[in-house]
C-alpha cells in the first residue's frame, strides 16, 4: 500500500502492462452531482444482493463521459494498444451490508467476451462508509489495494481479477463501464 501511495502523486499509476492506471480525482463534485441528478430518474435494481441503475451518458453528463473517453484512450496507447470501437455498458452501483462480490474478472463467454478494458470510478467520499477497497489479484501473488478517493478513475484489462472488499458501514457508491471490441484471439 506504500508504494501505491508514493506514486499517487504522479498524475497517473503505471506499475506493468498488465496492470492498472489511476487517475486521481478527476471527476469533480459538480461532474458526480450531474450524474446523481441523471440517476435520480432511473429505478435502482436489486439484483445478487447488489444495488445498481444501468444508464447511458447524457447532454448532462457529456464532460463525465468525455473525461473517461480521454482517459481511456491516453492508457490504451499508453499500455494495452488494445483494438477498441465501443463503450458497452456503465452501471452506476451501492454496496452495504456487505454485499460485495468475490474476485471475479469483467470479462467472460457470450456478450462479455467483447470487453476489454473496465473502468471503476469512485463516486462518494470513504468518510461516507468503511471497507470497499478496490483491489486488483497481480502477478500471481500480489493484491494491489486502490485507494478509495472521489473522483477517482481506475482503468485496468477486464481480465484481471478484482473485487471490493465487503462494506461494513453506510454504503460505496461508484461507476463501472467496460470498453469493447472483438473478442480477444
């Protein structure tokens, strides 16, 4: 966890090819307010014990979008140099009660299989709950924990193992999107 603090001064965490970019607090609390307002209007879905609301960026939340896009791109070139032609989905998810997923990878058969890269933006302050660390299964024997700071955009393979810890009190709430294009070979 040192070293990862160390780096997060830089603009960005770059630590191997297979491993995640971090973007500290590029989202502002204006961008997360615009999206809070979007979400008002869309039902929350209780599914697997999870809270979530799938959305499509919109005239109000364009500079989210195109904040993402821009990071997106700078670290595929940066890193994956993966083929990529289409944003596949965001979700807008809450976690409590500890309702957190195991390890588990973003992508997998049937329509996941075109998912690329996935992004998880942290969209609450972590004064707000306790637990839900994002944390990245590396190297065969190392776990990476992000820290959790607002605003903030990870972008990782969405074959690398990952998970939020369980919430123990009050509830995270953050973006995940995935970034397609055919299937890897």
């Amino acid at each position: 966890m040192a070293y990862i603090k160390n780096i997060l001064h830089d603009d960005q965490l770059w630590i191997n090819q297979r491993t995640p970019f971090i973007y500290p607090q590029v989202w502002g609390n204006d961008d997360i307010s615009n999206l809070e307002r979007q979400l008002n209007d869309i039902s929350l879905i209780s599914k697997g014990g999870v809270n979530f609301k799938n959305f499509d960026f919109n005239d109000t939340t364009q500079k989210c979008f195109d904040i993402i896009h821009k990071k997106v791109t700078e670290t595929n070139k940066k890193s994956y140099n993966f083929e990529l032609d289409t944003y596949l989905e965001q979700k807008y998810i809450e976690y409590s009660d500890n309702n957190t997923p195991n390890f588990h990878l973003g992508i997998g058969p049937e329509l996941y299989n075109q998912r690329k890269l996935t992004y998880i933006i942290h969209t609450n302050d972590p004064s707000e709950y306790e637990g839900g660390e994002l944390h990245l299964f590396l190297n065969y024997d190392k776990i990476f924990k992000i820290p959790n700071l607002k605003g903030t955009i990870v972008i990782f393979p969405s074959f690398i193992l990952h998970r939020i810890t369980p919430v123990t009190k009050g509830t995270k709430k953050l973006v995940i999107g995935f970034v397609g294009g055919k299937p890897f070979k």
